[in-house]
C-alpha cells in the first residue's frame, strides 16, 4: 500500500472550490453569515485568539504562476488569522519545477504527497483548478483546490469577496442593476461575479466594452438560458446614469487585450454623473480607468472590498478544511 496520509484513508471528498457555478442562493447565504460571525469574532481581542486554534496544525499550499498581491496575501492571512500554517511561492513558472518541465499534474500529485490540508492555485491556463482537481480525485487525496484565478476562465473567490460587498454595503443583492466595465473579454473577475449574480432576483447587467473586449457568448448565452436580462452597450454616461453596482476592470494585457477604440475612466465628472447611492467596486488592481480623485468619494469602495477578501478567504478554507 501506498503511504498516504491517514486523511487519505478516511477516504472523504475533497471540497474543491472550482467555478462561481458550484454554489447557489442558500451556501452562499451560509458562507456569508459565516464570513460575518468571523468578523465579529476577529473584532474582539478575546475572539481573534480563539480564532488561532480554528485550523491550528493544518497547512496551506498557495501556489501561484501568475503575479498576485490580494489573493496570495489574503489567503496567506486568513490562513494565519485561524492559526493554519502556509506555504507558498509567488512565481511558481519561474521558481518551481515547472522550468524544468514538470506539468502541473505532477506537481500537484507531488504537493499532495506532502498531506498539505488545502492547495489554492492561480494558473494561467484556462481549467487548470479543473486539471489539479481531477488528479486529486482519481489519486485519491483528500486535498481540496481553491480556484485563485485560473487563466481568462473564472476567480470565483474574488467573486465571492465582490459578492459579500455588495450585500453588505446594499443590504441585498436581488434587484440591482449592474454595470460591469471594461475589459469583459479577458477579465475572468466579471465572468465569475456574473454566474454569482445571476442567480439573484431581478438583477439586470449592463456589460460595458469596447467592441474589440466584449463579453464572451458563453456567458451571454448563460444569461438567456437562464432569462436573465442584459443589454451590451458602449454608451458610457447613459449606462453610469442607471447603475447600482458599477464593477469596473482594467485592460488584460498580459493576455493579449488591447483597447484602442473607448476610453472608460472614472473622474470627478463621472461621479456627477451616478446615483448618489451606487458604489463602485473594482477587484484591483487598477490602472488609469479610475482616477485617484475618486477614492475619496463615499461610493468608492474597492479598498474595503479587498479587506473583505480576507473574511470571505477565512470562511472558505474554514468550509473545505473542516
Ligand atoms: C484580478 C485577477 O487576478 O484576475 N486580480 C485580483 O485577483 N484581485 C483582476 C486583475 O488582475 O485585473
């Protein structure tokens, strides 16, 4: 028999958090109250030390092929805010195996080896989480894998954390409208908050691009399965007028992503331009599509919204670790 860890031979099913796809109105309700309840408890002295021996001895892989600041250090402290230890590399294409060749199955098979309790990837490949999820499977790990962005396809953590923004800073997610903007193409964190969204009341999305940096048909058609309404559109200020949610993203470029045909930044005149009780959520980082001059502003809330990622980060791991 092969030495496999003793979680191995209990034999249970890893919870892998793959796809925004996966969850539905009443676990997303449930890891909400939870990430609230970890608020609360993280407020207190008393309740952030007892919050130490939640994952106390267990350990946290983040590897990571793509460059990150939120994610990895979210998940790297929410990792050490619930005692769990964490070990990571930044830059796993150029400081891991994979130099020398070895593929991304080999290297998860091996990091399982290691009995980590949890691996959370970020690759550039499209359904590489997909990939690191079926070796675990049919190789028998327990080791769950948390999708951290894996190519053009999906970040549905980040989904989560810009999800929990919304209900807390709106009181409820059913009934808005949304406007995401930007790079619709190549951005995978308005696909992933689409597919979260989706499954709410009377959520009406306005997808704001340049020609070139649509959003892809597979989502589109997500939407009119689900008759979910949508409107594509390149009017700038008449789509800010209506906002509720205005989810604003940067040109992918290291993904190929060009913008040479709409200018969409946020200035002091755009703010004139939006209800006074929309708020402008953006998953960082940016670059010049929201000016400086509009952090101040009460609407703005995408500094608060990554601190949130840290909650949201600390329920997910305390859900598949558990
Ligand atoms: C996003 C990502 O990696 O997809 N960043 C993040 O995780 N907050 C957004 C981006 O890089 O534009």
């Amino acid at each position: 028999m092969r030495n496999l860890s003793y979680r191995v031979l209990i034999q249970m099913k890893p919870k892998h958090i793959l796809e925004s796809q996966q969850f539905d109105r009443s676990n997303l309700e449930e890891l909400f109250s939870s990430t609230d309840a970890l608020v609360e408890e993280f407020n207190s002295r008393e309740g952030r030390n007892k919050l130490q021996q939640t994952l106390q001895g267990r350990l946290m892989f983040a590897l990571f092929y793509e460059p990150s600041t939120r994610t990895r250090f979210s998940f790297c402290a929410a990792a050490h805010h619930l005692g769990m230890r964490a070990i990571q590399t930044e830059n796993a294409s150029e400081f891991s195996s994979a130099v020398k060749g070895e593929t991304l199955e080999d290297s998860i098979r091996v990091l399982c080896e290691y009995s980590p309790d949890v691996i959370v990837l970020r690759h550039n490949d499209d359904g590489s989480s997909n990939r690191a999820a079926k070796v675990v499977n049919d190789c028998g790990y327990n080791v769950p894998i948390i999708n951290a962005g894996d190519g053009g396809q999906q970040h549905p953590t980040q989904a989560l954390l810009d999800l929990y923004t919304i209900r807390k800073q709106k009181k409820r997610i059913d009934g808005h409208t949304v406007l995401i903007g930007g790079d619709l193409r190549n951005g995978r964190t308005g696909r992933s908050l689409v597919y979260l969204m989706a499954k709410y009341k009377n959520v009406n999305f306005i997808f704001l691009s340049p020609e070139n940096l649509r959003m892809n048909k597979d989502i589109l058609r997500h939407l009119d399965e689900h008759d979910i309404a949508y409107r594509e559109t390149e009017d700038f200020h008449g789509s800010l007028k209506e906002a509720d949610v205005i989810y604003w993203t940067r040109v992918q470029k290291e993904r190929g992503s060009t913008n040479t045909t709409l200018e969409l930044t946020l200035t002091a005149h755009e703010l004139k331009i939006m209800k006074e009780d929309a708020i402008i959520l953006h998953p960082l980082p940016r670059n010049s599509e929201i000016s400086k001059v509009v952090d101040t502003d009460k609407r703005a809330v995408y500094f608060s919204q990554a601190g949130n990622g840290v909650f949201i980060r600390m329920a997910l791991l305390k859900k598949v670790c558990t």
